[in-house]
C-alpha cells in the first residue's frame, strides 16, 4: 500500500453524484444560452439541482400597470402563495379606485434559474420539469408551431412524387402545376396536424385554474341589478365565470381566456384563466393568463376605431352628417361625392375590396416602414374606381379597406394619426394608456401580447357541424382548416405588429375594452368619473345605430352570413347577433374573427368583453361569434337575473 487511505465507498458514490450534478447545471446553463464565463448565480445552482426558491422579480418599467403600479414588487412566487391563501392576488390599499386590476406580475418565459411557485405541487412539479426541457411527455415549447426537419421532408417528398408522376404520365406543365398546388396544400394540413401540440387540458387547469382578480373588497360587495335592484354577491359572479371557463378548458375548445364585465360603469368582474406563449421569437414557453395579457382579437378592435372617430365629433373636429368631401374631398370623388361620414364608417361606401398595391406594402412594412404602408393604403382608397354598388344605398362588410376609411377620416379631422388618438384620448383619459395599441405595437406591448394557438377540438354546436349534406360539411370543414392555419399565421406574424389597421390588428387587454364599453354604456364615463366622451354625444349615436329607419338592405354574402338588414353602425357593428346582444337591445359592439367578442348595452348598463387565444374559424361556427363566447354572455346574464331579449 502507498499510505493513502482508502475512502469509504459511500463517500466515494456521493462524490461521483455531485459530479454528475455539477456536470448537468453546465449543460443546462449551455442549453439555455449561456457561456463559460458567465458567474452561476445562487438561484441558478439550486434551480439546476431542482430547488425552488422564492426571488425578487420586480416588473421593468416598461411593462408596470397604470395608477401606482410602479410602486409593486415582488416575486410571482409570492403572488402566488397570496392567491392561494386568499383567493385574489396582491392589491392595492382599499382606498385606490374600484376598477384597478390586481397587482401581479407578468410571467415571463423561463430564463435561467426556476421562477418560484408556491401554492400546489403540480405548479412546482410543471415549472421544474420546464426548467430541464423535460414535461413529463408533453411537447416543449421550442416543439410548438415551428417548422421541423420532419415537415420539410413532407414537402420534398410529396413535390418529388407530383413531378415523377406528372411527367411519366405525360400531362401538361398545367395539370402539373395543379397538381403540385394540391401537394402543396395537403402538405401544409398534414403539417399542421403532425406539429400542433398544446398542452392536455387537466395539465393547463392545474397550472392555471380560472379564478376573479378583482381586489378582494369588491368581490365582497353586492350590487343592485334590474328594476327591483335586488343585491347580486360579485363573488357569486366571480365564481360562476371561473366555473363556465374551466369547463370550456376542460372540453378542449378553449386554451386560455380573460372576460372583463362593467354595469353601469362599475367593474363587478374580472376573470382569466388557462395557458398562453408570448408571440415573439424565444417566448415558446407555456404560462397562465393574466389580466396583463394582450390579445390580438382581429376585428374586435373596429369598436375601438369607432371611439376614436366619437372623440372627435365630440370635439366638434367632424360631423357624421357631414359630406365626406368636407373632410376628405381626394376620396369623395365620382358616385361617392354624396357620400357621408356616417354612411362611409357604417360599411356603406361601395370600397370594400383591397388593392394588390396596398397588400403588398403590408406585407413589406418591415422593410419600408408602418407609416409608408398606411399611406399606400389611404391612397387605395383614394384611387378606387368605381365601387361596387351605389354609395349609401346599401352595406356590405369592409374588412380590411374600414382601416383606411375611418383611419384617414380621424386623421384629416384631428390632425393626428388614428393610433395616436386612440392613444392621447380613448386610452389616456380611461386610464389603460399600457394596456392597449391600435396597431404599431411597441417591444413593451410586444412583449405581453399572447399567441393565436389551435384549440384540441371545436365546440359540437359549431355550425360547420350542422350542415345535413355530407359533402358540404366536409367542404366547410376543409375551409375552416385552411382558415385556421392562414389566420393563426397572419395574426402571430411580425409584419402584423409593424402595421397600423384599425380595422383588424390592434391587441389589448380584456379590462381595456372593458372599460371602453362600460363608459360607453354608462352615459360616456365609468362610474368613477374617468370620462371617455360627453352624454350628449353617446346619446346621439345610441340613438342613431338603434334607429330602424336607417337600416338599408345588405350586400351578398352579408345578406346571407350576417342579416338581410344594416343598421348604420357609426364604426361599430351594423348587424347585431342576437345570439350575443340578446334581441331587442340597442347594443355599441364588434366581434372579430377567432371568437373575441366586445360590446355595451346603454340601455341595461352591461358591458362585456371576452378575450381568448383559441382561434375558432368563421367557416366552422358561421361568423366570428363563438359558442363558447356566447355561453360566458349567457352565463354573466343569468347570475346577474338579466334579461336576454328586450320586451
């Protein structure tokens, strides 16, 4: 023996684990991005050995709340063992405004060390095991919605196969090309198929089951409701919204979701629930929804536009029965030159298709900027030729040309852009200046705006599902697919963000245009005094979108998809769906495409706004309203002893 003594075979396997674990938190720090010389700090060491503890995260600047949010703190660890003490998070003292939403944190994707999470196991166990890449067999978020080496060789395979057997059968460059198309659009299905995932739905409910952030004061309290005014507990609300949520979560039509509700310029809930990623490159890892999200609800956002437009003829800038030709003459020219403001916002100006030109610089505005877009879109309108039906005459939807229309009206009107308006007096004076864009959406908006996902499945009352011709349905079903997949594309797409339509991209949270609503239901102010508009104002469009006598006969396929009829809308929706605003109600409102629906019903005081990052193609449910958006109005009805239809 040479003297050395031997170490017992205990200490010697103990060693060798260390070993082993110091040699995992170097590949695991590599694997995240990090380089030899960067220091390991504490949390990274123990989060790498599976320890989770609490930290500080404070909020960037940037991304902080209204209202003395720049005061909060803390870790999401600690808003998360709150939660689960009290039910609601960490709140502002009692004495701050009733509308205010719960202080929380922003969860951001997983850099570096394990955020903490307190409250349950299944929390620490998820968020551990997506520190090491790992989710006990559910697909990582690097796996979701991204282009694989798989689905490449599809496409060759399928593009090779076409080829070969278009030229040894010898048919013509034509039949090729068709052929080659349909390979083409069968890969991308079967794309798509192959490399969609999303979390299985009691994982989602256990990471973040659907709960009320209202301060936990309000949820105490009990409002009046109806004529007799009968005490309506908010709690009860709260608890029947949570419930509604988490079985949509559960049936797997529904992936994550936000729904804001005001009565008479109150907040009496505020409610989110499920899973959603970030829309920018890197943020791929799944987190729960919180009243800081921004969604991108496509045409939802036309009901902002149309309150932007409201300020102004309340500052006296514009008129809606003015002639667009006092406020916009380029484009009042030929058959429009009769055309008024009113009628021009309302879908009736005969403008509704989209140049190629103007396309085109959408697409490019990454390269030649938002502004240059914008312009080359108001000029489409500017040098349409001839519309497509007498101007005023009848309606037919506008769905990407409404931009430009009602876009440069408030521009020539006010002297600033329409997202600049929306900005200084919808957002600022409302008090959600961070929580909302009308298009151009900033790196601090960017970065808390969620992404359009594909749901497991799709509600059995869709309409798709109700057609009795077999091959119809199988058509509209293909439709829907094709739908999903483009849409998904466009909404989670950079150049979507770079543009300004106010027609389709603007992104928000569901207590923004909660609270557009509710003042607008409210006589033009939330119960606290923020003031969106005068009375007299709100009034006379309340007035005017309820008025029968305006309707005018609407153009195909509108007459089909949405009414035979068109009221003059005045920027919000010109064709009411009872299924949503009951029957009989004068309601301010727009849906978009996916399912996110918002509206305000002055003459009942609701206001109710639904956001949610499942798409739901309008070819499946026959339009942009989804059951599952029509369940939660029905729900906030019923607790509240509302009535649906109007007598």
């Amino acid at each position: 023996m040479d003297g050395r003594r031997r170490r017992p075979r205990e200490t010697a396997s103990v060693e060798r684990t260390e070993k082993r674990a110091r040699s995992t938190s170097r590949t695991s720090r590599r694997a995240r991005g990090a380089t030899d010389h960067q220091p390991v700090s504490t949390a990274e060491k123990q989060a790498d050995h599976g320890i989770i503890t609490p930290r500080s995260d404070p909020i960037p600047a940037n991304t902080r709340r209204r209202g003395g949010a720049a005061q909060r703190g803390g870790s999401a660890g600690q808003m998360a063992a709150q939660a689960g003490k009290s039910g609601v998070s960490k709140r502002r003292p009692a004495s701050s405004s009733l509308h205010t939403a719960p202080e929380i944190s922003h969860p951001q994707p997983l850099r570096g060390a394990a955020p903490a999470m307190s409250a349950t196991s299944a929390h620490e166990q998820w968020w551990r095991s997506e520190a090491s890449g790992k989710r006990d067999g559910a697909p990582s978020g690097k796996q979701m919605g991204r282009w694989t080496g798989a689905g490449w060789r599809e496409y060759a395979a399928g593009v090779a196969a076409v080829l070969s057997a278009g030229f040894v059968t010898g048919c013509s460059l034509s039949e090729v090309a068709l052929a080659l198309c349909g390979a083409l659009l069968l890969g991308t299905l079967l794309h798509a198929t192959l490399t969609w995932r999303v979390p299985p739905p009691p994982r989602i409910l256990a990471l973040a089951p659907p709960r009320s952030f209202l301060p936990e004061h309000v949820q105490r309290s009990s409002i009046g409701v109806g004529s007799s005014k009968a005490p309506v507990p908010l709690s009860d609300l709260a608890d029947a919204l949570a419930s509604e949520i988490a079985s949509q979560i559960a049936a797997g039509t529904q992936i994550g979701m936000a729904v804001s509700v005001y009565l008479h310029g109150h907040p009496i809930a505020l409610s989110c629930g499920g899973v959603c990623r970030g829309v920018r490159p890197g943020d791929e890892a799944w987190r729960a929804v919180t009243p800081d999200d921004l969604f991108m609800g496509y045409s939802a956002c036309k009901g902002v536009a149309a309150a932007a437009l409201l300020t102004c003829v309340d500052r006296g800038e514009v008129d809606y029965d003015a002639p667009l030709s006092s406020v916009w003459p380029e484009a009042a020219t030929g058959d429009r030159s009769r055309l008024l403001v009113s009628e021009a916002v309302s879908h009736r100006g005969g403008m509704r298709a989209t140049s190629l030109r103007a396309m085109g610089a959408q697409l490019l505005a990454p390269v030649i900027g938002g502004r240059a877009a914008w312009d080359q879109g108001v000029r489409s309108i500017e040098e349409y030729k001839k519309t497509d039906w007498e101007p005023g005459a009848a309606a037919g939807y506008h769905p990407l040309s409404f931009s430009w229309i009602i876009g440069a009206i408030v521009e020539k009107a006010s002297g600033m852009h329409i997202h600049d308006v929306v900005a200084s007096r919808v957002a600022a004076p409302l008090g959600i200046e961070h929580d909302l864009s009308l298009g151009f959406v900033l790196p601090p908006l960017e970065a808390r705006t969620v992404r359009l996902e594909r749901p497991l499945r799709y509600s059995p009352s869709a309409w798709a599902f109700s057609i009795p011709n077999g091959v119809m349905r199988g058509l509209a079903c293909l439709g829907a697919a094709m739908e999903l997949r483009l849409m998904t594309f466009i909404g989670n797409a950079r150049f979507w963000r770079v543009i300004c339509l106010p027609s389709s991209n603007g992104v928000y949270t569901a207590d923004a245009l909660g609270r557009i609503y509710g003042s607008l239901s409210n006589g033009g102010a939330l119960a606290e005094g923020q003031r969106l508009a005068s009375e007299e104002t709100v009034q006379r469009v309340v007035r005017t979108v309820g008025d029968p006598s305006l309707r005018v006969p609407s153009m195909p396929p509108d007459k089909l998809a949405v009414g035979a009829t068109a009221g003059m809308g005045l920027g919000f929706a010109c064709w009411p769906n009872e299924s949503i605003h009951g029957n009989g109600w004068v309601t301010l409102s727009h849906e978009g495409m996916g399912g996110c629906i918002a509206f305000g019903q002055p003459e009942s005081g609701l206001a109710i706004a639904v956001l949610k990052n499942a798409y739901e193609p309008a070819m499946l449910v026959g339009g942009s309203v989804s059951p599952d958006s029509a369940a939660i109005v029905e729900v906030v009805r019923q607790t509240l002893g509302l009535q649906r239809d109007m007598t």
